[in-house]
C-alpha cells in the first residue's frame, strides 16, 4: 500500500482501539486455506468505525477490499497489496423487530441468523443454516440452497459506500438475481439487512434444517477446504452432472482437483496455490465446454 503510514497515523489518531494486522495470511481467512499475506487488515466492530476506516482509505486512496467469512474468495499467492477490511464477527448483533421481521448484521453467520429465527419460531431461513458465510457476503452474492434464496426473504439492506455513507434499499431496490446484488455492480457494504419470516413451529423448523444438513454432509466433501460450488449454474444444466459425464470427478492439478464426493467442487488436497485452482478452474471449463457446448463460470470470486 502506497500510504501505508499515513494511513497507520491517521487510524492511530482516529481509532486507537481499531484492531489492524500487518501482512496477515489471507490462507487463515478463507475456505479453501489459499491466500497470501494482506498488507493490513482491519476487524471494525461497529458501522461507526466502519465509516471511519473507509474515509481514512477514500482519503488516501488505499485499494480496499472486504472480506465476510471467506468462503466463497480465492485470494492470490502473492497475497494482496491493499487494506483488506474483515466484518465477519465484528459487525455483529440479531434483534427481532416485530413479529415476523428480524434485523441481522452483516458479520453475523448465516448459520447463527438461521439459528435465532429457528428458535425465534420463524420460517425462511432453514436453506441459509448450512451456508457458512456471513449475511453479508451471503446478501452481497444472494445465497442460495435447496430451492431457498436469501432474496426471497431479504426487504431492506442497510449499505455503506466506500466513502462511509450509509443508505437503506429495499429488497426489491436490490436487484437480486442468480448469485447477484447491485452491490456486484456498483460496490457498496452490506452492514445489516432485515428478514421477513413466517410463523412455524420450532421443532418443525430444527427438523428441515437438520434434514438439508444431512443432506448437505453426505453430498459434499466437508471435510476438505473448499469454497463450496466452484462454478455457477449455468443455463440448461447443473455443473457438477456436466463435470461428472466430462469424466472430471478427480482430476487435479497441483494439490486442487475436483472432489470424488461432489463434482462441483473444487477441493484443496493440501498445500494447493491459487495457481493451481485457477488453472483447474479454467481446464475443467474449457472440457466441459469441449464435451457439452456449455461454458461454465467460476461461481468463486477470484481476488
Ligand atoms: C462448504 C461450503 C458450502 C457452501 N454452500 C453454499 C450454498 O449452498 N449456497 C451458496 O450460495 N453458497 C455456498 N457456499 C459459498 C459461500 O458460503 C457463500 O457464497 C457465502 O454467501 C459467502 O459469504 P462470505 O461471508 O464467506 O463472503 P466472502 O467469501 O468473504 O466474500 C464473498 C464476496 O462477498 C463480498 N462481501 C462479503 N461480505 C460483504 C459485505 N458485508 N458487504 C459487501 N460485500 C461483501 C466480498 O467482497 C466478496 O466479493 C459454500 C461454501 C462452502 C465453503
């Protein structure tokens, strides 16, 4: 970072109790345990300090990135010359609003989101329990499984720009589509969202989430770093069933390969670089595409 010490003045000025780490392993804050070194990264505890540490980077210009719970990044070998700013379990906190809407902050898991609405009695967010995102980067890419969706849910997202302006959109105003939000397009920060839910049972919630769970364990290989879903789904197929009749289920370069459990995903073996994914990622397309006429996209975001 061009203005490294600027940036460490101004923060000490501003944010003495901020917590910054110098040159930390990106591999230690993602799924697939892949990443070089961050240049600094900060961990804000509330959108008070959020703003604060983005104004500071506006100011200085400092390329910033945000991170949620890493898993759905690959983050470069070489690690990353920038400010990467960290909101999983620092932008934290569920509250019910009423009887049927909850507001969640954007560092908070999915899984612990599902969890409150769970014993909140309130239905809509059993597809999100396995997903182990935050509801940030869960809103940002609008997570999907088993037919659920967070935009089918989702009706107000509270957003701060790179400039720490905060601004409310409802769920519609989102612009929600396949693994998309505006927010892809135009930056911007999830710092909480509110979650229309309805009325059930909480043993009849549990017993749906405990039932995708098992589902999920016996399908994916959850016992190796990944990212979960390598590619998206592309129209008019489902990736892994291409992958799979491409005969790619165990292909490898380096230490990435395709899982023997789930085609769909890209697992790594041990050791394996962002290299090594990237070109499994382009080689598995490129067959599939050889094989069905069907291109596939990197559904991870490649940093
Ligand atoms: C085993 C496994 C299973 C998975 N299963 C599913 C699944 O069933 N369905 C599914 O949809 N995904 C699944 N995923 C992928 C991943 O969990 C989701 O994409 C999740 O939403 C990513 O959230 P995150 O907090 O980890 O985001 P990160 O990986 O940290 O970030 C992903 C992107 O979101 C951006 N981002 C993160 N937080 C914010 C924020 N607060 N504001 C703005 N942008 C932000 C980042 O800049 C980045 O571009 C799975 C992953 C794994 C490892």
């Amino acid at each position: 970072m061009r203005n490294l010490t600027d940036f460490q003045q101004k923060m000490a000025d501003l944010l003495p109790e901020l917590e910054l780490r110098y040159n930390e392993s990106m591999a230690k804050h993602t799924s697939f345990r892949i990443g070089g070194p961050a240049e600094v990264m900060a961990f804000p505890k509330t959108s008070a300090e959020l703003a604060e540490v983005l104004k500071v980077s506006a100011l200085l210009d400092c390329k910033t990135a945000i991170l949620g719970a890493g898993t759905n990044i690959l983050a470069p070998d070489e690690g990353l010359s920038s400010l990467v700013i960290c909101l999983k379990d620092c932008l934290g906190g569920i509250e019910s609003i009423d009887d049927t809407h909850i507001r969640v902050a954007a560092g908070v898991t999915m899984t612990r989101a599902a969890v409150f609405a769970a014993n909140a009695g309130l239905s809509g967010l059993e597809f999100a329990h396995g997903i182990p995102g935050t509801v940030g980067g869960g809103v940002y890419m609008n997570a999907g499984a088993y037919g659920g969706e967070i935009c089918q849910v989702c009706t107000q997202v509270e957003v701060m720009d790179m400039s720490g302006n905060l601004r409310t959109y409802t769920g519609e105003e989102m612009n929600f589509s396949y693994r998309h939000s505006r927010l892809e397009d135009e930056g911007g920060i999830v710092v909480s969202a509110v979650f229309e839910l309805k009325p059930k049972p909480t043993e009849v919630i549990r017993a749906v989430m405990q039932d995708l769970m098992a589902r999920r364990s016996a399908s994916q290989p959850l016992d190796l770093p990944s990212a979960g879903s390598a590619f998206k789904r592309p129209v008019g197929g489902y990736a892994a069933a291409l992958i799979d009749n491409a005969g790619l289920k165990g292909h490898r370069i380096g230490n990435a390969a395709v899982s023997e459990k789930h085609a769909g995903f890209v697992v790594n073996l041990g050791g394996a670089t962002a290299e090594d994914v990237k070109n499994l990622l382009t080689d598995v397309s490129d067959r599939v595409f050889r094989e069905s006429g069907i291109r596939l996209e990197p559904e991870v975001r490649i940093w």
